[in-house]
C-alpha cells in the first residue's frame, strides 16, 4: 500500500458528445459537444441551490428539486456550444441559458440523453441518481 496512489492532480475530464443529428458545420459533418466533469465542490454548491421550502400541513419542510440541479448541472458542464455565448443567445432571442438548452437547441430525448450523459460522465450511474434525487 502507497499513499501514493491518492495523489492525483485535479483533472477536469471533457469529452465530445453528439448530443443531435440536427447540427451540422459547412461539409455536413454532425457538431459535437464538449461537456466537461465537475468536482463534489462544485457539486455541492450546485446542490445547497436546489433546496426549497415546501408547506406540508402546518409545517414547512426543505425539499430537493431535482428538475432545478440537472438544469444547473448541465449549465455547468456543456462547455460547446457556450450557451453564455451572446451571439447564440441573441439569435434564439434567449438570454437564459437553460431555456436555451431545452426550448431552441434540443428535443425532449436529446435533453434527456444529454443528461444521462453528463450524469455518468460524473461518476453516477442511472440508477444511483434516481436514488440520490431521492433523498
């Protein structure tokens, strides 16, 4: 045993994705994505964002709502196209990023693959997000 094998320097991992068919550059060739991983840091902090107050009764309890972190995960690991890039923006006539993401550029399924995708690029399986969103 080795403390050395802990010793990893801080790799953000980005990978290409073809997240849909429908964009294409001038020789006809599919675009791809570039999504990038994030840290349990920026995890978290995107996490403590996610958390609301819900009546239930008389009391109010703290709920997490899972449709708000995967937006703000994917706003945070699509790295291309730059959904912050004005000149994208204003063509959609959009500024908000994440209704850039899932009204203009994609379809329900490519959303929801793209999710997977950055979800398990992350180091969670399907099924462990499911449960994560959970609780």
């Amino acid at each position: 045993m080795s403390l050395e094998s802990f010793m990893l320097k801080d790799e953000v991992k980005e990978v290409e994705y073809v997240a849909s068919n429908r964009f294409v550059d001038k020789e006809g060739k599919v675009e791809k994505w570039k999504l990038k991983t994030i840290t349990a840091d920026e995890n978290d902090a995107i996490r403590k964002q996610c958390y609301k107050q819900v009546q239930v009764g008389k009391r109010m309890k703290q709920e997490f709502d899972t449709v708000k972190y995967l937006e703000l995960l994917a706003d945070k690991c699509v790295v291309y196209p730059d959904l912050h890039n004005v000149e994208l923006q204003n063509f959609y006539n959009e500024m908000d990023s994440i209704k850039l993401l899932k009204k203009h550029l994609l379809n329900p399924g490519e959303y929801d693959d793209l999710m997977q995708e950055i979800q398990e690029i992350n180091g969670y399986s399907l099924d462990d997000a499911v449960e994560e969103a959970k609780n």
